[in-house]
C-alpha cells in the first residue's frame, strides 16, 4: 500500500494548474448512457474514481477510448445492475440509476459505498424516482427499479442533495411531461451537467437555483463538452498558499465557484486577486483566526472543511468549525492531534486553538478529504510525516505529490 513521506517547513512557490472536477465528469459520464452515438468529454481527470466509473460504464454495453479526453458509445445497453463490487469503491455509482430506468425502463444498482463521511441516503433519489412513475424495491442490498415510461412530477427534496438532484434530472429529461424539483442543489456540479444535457437536447431550466423546471423529450444526441475545473483541488492549494507562507498562481480555476473560501481566506489574512486564467494566492503576515460553516452551495464547502481547519491549527487564535452537512465529517481531528494540534470536539462544532508549530507523524488518511488535510498539516509540521492509505487520495486529487513538489515541496510516494 502506498504511502505519501513530507518533510514539512518548506514555503510553496510557482503556478499550479487544476484539474477537471472530479464531480463534475462523474455524473456528465453517466448520461452517455441516456444516448446513442458518440459522446466526447475533454479535462477528465485522472482518478480512481473515473477509472471506477469507466469499468462500469463499460460493464453495460459502453465504449470508451482516450484519457483526457473521452470519447463514449452507449449505442446499445446489455446490462442494467451495477454490481456491488464496482459501486463499493464509490457512492457516485449511483448516477447510473437515473439515466438506466430513464432509457431501458429498467436498473438493477447496488446500495452504495465509498467514504465513510456519515450517512447519504439514497431514499431521497428512491423517493423522486417513484413519484416520476418507477416501481422500485430494495433486495438482497440491490436497488430495483422499473418503469415502462417515467411521467413528469413535481418533486420537493427534503434536503439539497447534489447526486439525487443529478440523478433525478437525468431521470427527467426523457420522461413524459414536465418535472419541477424543489429545493434542488445549486451546486455548480450540477449546472454543468444541466449545460451537458441541454447540449444533448434536453430542456433544463433554473439549474443553479433551487427550482429546475425539466420538460421531457422523446430521445437525445450526442454532444461534446469540457469538464469545469475542480474548485475543491483549487481550493486546496489556495490554503496551502496560506500555510506555508508561499505564493501560488492557481491556474485553470473558476473564481465564481469558490466565492464563499476566497471571502475566509481573505479575512485570515491572505492576498488574493485575479490573474489571467485563474487566481493569485498569497499568505498574509500573520494567519488570523476565522470561525467557519460548513453548508451547501453557495456556502462553505464541506468538502473544504477539513482543509480549513488544518489551515485554523497554526492560526493566531481560535476558531469553531462547524459542520453541517455531513456528521462524521471530523475523522480527521485525531491525526491532526498526532502531529500537535489543539482541537476539541463538541457535537457538531470543532473547537480549534492555533499552536505555534505542528510536529511530523505517522498518519493514516480515513476519507478523501482527510488526507488533504493532513498533506497540508504535513507541509508545515516540522520533521517528517508519513501519510498512509493514500488511495483516499487518489480517488479525488491528481498526482497531488507532483504537484506540490513542483511548487518547492519535499514529497514524495514510497510505493
């Protein structure tokens, strides 16, 4: 098993260039399989979690060439269940649920794995799906759904919920009639697969707001499209910008996309403006303590969260972060103790008191975004630390320790 070895203290310099979302591809992969023909998605990133979804996609009939570009063929299903060992790996599977019952009236998916970041159910897309028209059932840990043909519903989601709302609408374009979802996710996540769908010949209104008006058409073509980039790789670099006292140009970003971080980093201190084709980040004098919540898009990323509060360890003071959207989001808190940090949990909210200096470790990464947080506690931890099961990592961060050792860090992968 991997790991990642950081020698901490060295202050990170240069232009960093971002890749293409991982949440992003996932679900605009999935609606090739609402059309035949040839699709051709560009700035898909090399992940673990695309190459998961591939596997899958090809295990129901697609064809797939090119990394980065992508060209996909769905002329015909053969398959309609997304077995239980590919979906283990990743909770975003379950995309493929929506556009399966969408255009052969049948999907055999199994109920999701991947990080274990608290509890995501998946009644809310069973919900929606039902009232589209879908008989769906629970068995032997499968999810089963059919319908000869989805009808137009008006939906209200109970929370904002990015896969269900991505999901749904897929779901939605190719059914009979007019869907209205409410209090839908705003994420921009979501508004670039509305741009992918429309682009198809969907009809998609109000994507970004929390109301889609989605009318249904008979079939869809094929389209070609790119990848937005991936605001929480952005996001991550910024804050270790911020904590190692450095510069960095964060290329191919969208700065609309991280309005809520760029507001907190700015009041830690830190400079930040546009520059062509992306950001300038820059470390303040000193790091001021902020408070943060985390809540859905527009709000603070909860996928940021862990990111910040590695960033709140060496601040000048103290700050609560509170996490709202996910309740077993601060698995990360007693690594980031191993290495000398000061944080105490109460309920929903980590009270975190900045310490002048964290200190090497042996770490273990227990979701994705943890193991963010800890290569960044690990750029500025004095001496060594080790970070394992870095395939949390590499399921959302392309060749993170290349990136980061061409900014001047001292990392690297001991396989």
């Amino acid at each position: 098993m991997d790991k990642i070895v950081i020698q901490g203290g060295k202050p990170l310099f240069g232009d960093v260039q971002i890749s293409g979302a991982k949440n992003a591809a996932l679900p605009v992969l999935a609606a090739a399989l609402l059309t035949g023909g040839t699709n051709t998605f560009h700035n898909i990133p090399d992940l673990m979690d695309i190459k998961t979804i591939k596997k899958l996609l090809c295990s129901m009939g697609a064809q797939i060439e090119g990394d980065e570009t992508i060209q996909i063929n769905v002329d015909k299903i053969i398959n309609h269940t997304a077995s239980y060992d590919l979906v283990k790996t990743m909770r975003a599977s379950i995309l493929v649920l929506g556009p399966l019952v969408a255009r052969a009236g049948v999907a055999r998916v199994s109920l999701p794995g991947g990080c274990a970041i608290g509890a995501r159910p998946v009644n809310l897309h069973i919900k929606a799906l039902q009232e589209l028209g879908a008989h769906v059932e629970l068995k032997s840990g499968y999810i089963e759904a059919k319908a000869k043909k989805l009808k137009g519903a008006d939906i209200y989601f109970d929370l904002p919920t990015v896969t269900g709302t991505e999901n749904i609408m897929m779901a939605a374009v190719l059914a009979e009639g007019t869907t209205v979802l409410n209090n839908a996710a705003c994420e921009p996540e979501v508004v670039s697969l509305a741009d992918v769908l429309k682009g198809m010949g969907a009809k998609i209104s109000g994507a970004g707001t929390d109301t889609i008006t989605i009318k249904g058409v008979t079939s869809l073509k094929p389209t070609e499209a790119t990848i937005i980039p991936d605001r929480i790789e952005a996001g991550t670099f910024m804050i270790a910008a911020g904590m190692t006292h450095g510069e960095i140009n964060v290329i191919g970003c969208n700065p609309h996309h991280l309005e809520a971080l760029i507001n907190k980093l700015r009041d830690t201190g830190m400079k930040i403006s546009s520059i062509k084709g992306g950001m300038k980040v820059s470390s303040g004098k000193k790091i001021n303590s902020v408070d943060v919540k985390t809540l859905p898009y527009p709000g603070f990323p909860t996928d940021l969260q862990a990111q910040m509060m590695a960033y709140m360890t060496i601040s000048g003071g103290l700050s609560v972060i509170s996490e709202t959207v996910f309740e077993n989001r601060f698995m990360h808190v007693s690594e980031l103790l191993r290495m000398g940090a000061d944080i105490v949990i109460q309920g929903g909210n980590a009270i975190v008191r900045g310490v002048p200096m964290l200190h090497g470790a042996q770490t273990m990464a227990t979701d994705l975004r943890a193991s963010a947080s800890l290569v960044l506690a690990a750029l500025v931890a004095e001496g060594t630390t080790e970070i394992s099961r870095v395939y949390h990592i590499d399921r959302g961060y392309q060749t993170i320790e290349k990136k980061f050792s061409a900014l001047g860090a001292d990392i690297k992968r001991i396989k």
